[in-house]
C-alpha cells in the first residue's frame, strides 16, 4: 500500500515539472518571437508602403 503511494506520487511529480517544464519552453519561444519582430520588423519612422514608385535615373 505504501509503495503504491509512493509510486503514485512520484508519477505526479513527474508529471508536474514535465508540464511546467513545457510552459517555460513554450513561453520563452512567444517571448523571442516578439523580440525578433521588434528587432527586424519595418521601422515605424520610414513606412515602406503607400509611397510613390521609385524611378530610375540615369
């Protein structure tokens, strides 16, 4: 009977930091993600679209 509780309560262990260990990965790879948009999106000072044509000039 104890070894059954002992071996119950380590498989709910287990499964604890399994699953939170999954959350920390799953949020570290959103928070990346936001930083690389940041990082290489288009820049808010120069808009890229809605402008003219560009015409080349020789």
């Amino acid at each position: 009977m104890v070894r059954t509780k002992l071996i119950l309560i380590a498989i709910a262990t287990i499964l604890a930091v399994g699953s939170a260990g999954v959350w920390f990965i799953i949020s570290e790879k959103k928070a990346a993600q936001e930083r690389r948009a940041t990082f290489f999106g288009p820049s808010k000072e120069h808009p890229t679209t809605g402008g003219q044509k560009m015409k080349v000039e020789w």
